[in-house]
C-alpha cells in the first residue's frame, strides 16, 4: 500500500513537472523518484524477491525517472541560456521575459559598444536623478 501511495505521488508531481518550466518543481520530483528508490531497495513488493534481476532493474528504472525529470529542467535552463546570448525574448508556457535593451547588441554593434550605450543610459539617468533630487528652492523662508 504504502509503495502504491508513494508510486503515485511520484507519478503526479512528475507529471507536474513536467507541464510546469519551475526547475525546483523538477528537482523536487526528481527526489520523490528518489524517495520511492530507497523505500523500494529495502522493502521489495512480495512478488518479487529481494535482490533478484527484476528487483534490480526496477531500481534501475526509478532512478532512470528521477535523473530524466532533474535533466529535463537543466535541458530548459540551458535553452534560456542560449536564448538569452543571442539577444532574443525568453518565454516560457505561461511566462515571458524580456531581456533589457542594453543587453541586447544591435546589429553592427559589438559588445564593448554595447556597455559604453549603457553607461550613457546609466549616467544620463543618474544626472536626471541628481538634478530631480536637488533642485534650487525658491522663495525659502525662515
């Protein structure tokens, strides 16, 4: 009974996981695959003997499952990562994000150029910030 319990709750945030781009959602049914191998490596179903082939192919098996659920969440990891190099917008099923124009070069520009832009664009904001901040009083009584 407990196995089935543990079985299908393995199977639930698997399936989870996988609909869903969270990496931690990943890693934490990775490790319930996990859990289901440490209960099974001491405590086999009666139908199979402890030890055998067939115990130990189904270990095998589980922590197939729980290295393919962790490895598909690094899998999307890296997509965002090579996405992010070229410059484009990461998205997601349910999620988008878009990278700040300073980190993306335009055509022509190379990245030395890119950070002077963004120095520009930071100091430029600085200067309005200061400015905003301290500007002359008019009409100061005491």
């Amino acid at each position: 009974m407990t196995f089935a319990t543990i079985l299908v709750f393995c199977g639930i945030l698997s399936y989870l996981s996988l609909k869903n781009a969270f990496f931690g959602l990943k890693l934490m049914a990775g490790m319930a695959w996990f859990a289901l191998f440490m209960f099974l490596k001491d405590n086999p179903p009666d139908i199979i003997i402890e030890g055998s082939g067939v115990h130990t192919a189904l270990l095998v098996i589980i922590i197939g499952f729980a290295l393919m659920i962790v490895l598909a969440g690094l899998r999307t990891g890296i997509k965002r990562t090579e996405q992010s190099n070229k410059g484009l917008s990461l998205t997601s099923e349910k999620f988008q994000w878009k990278l700040p124009d300073w980190m993306n070069a335009t055509q022509g520009e190379t990245q030395a150029q890119a950070r002077a832009r963004q120095q520009e664009e930071t100091d430029d904001y600085r200067d309005q910030f200061h400015r905003a901040l301290h500007q002359p009083r008019r009409g100061r009584r005491l």
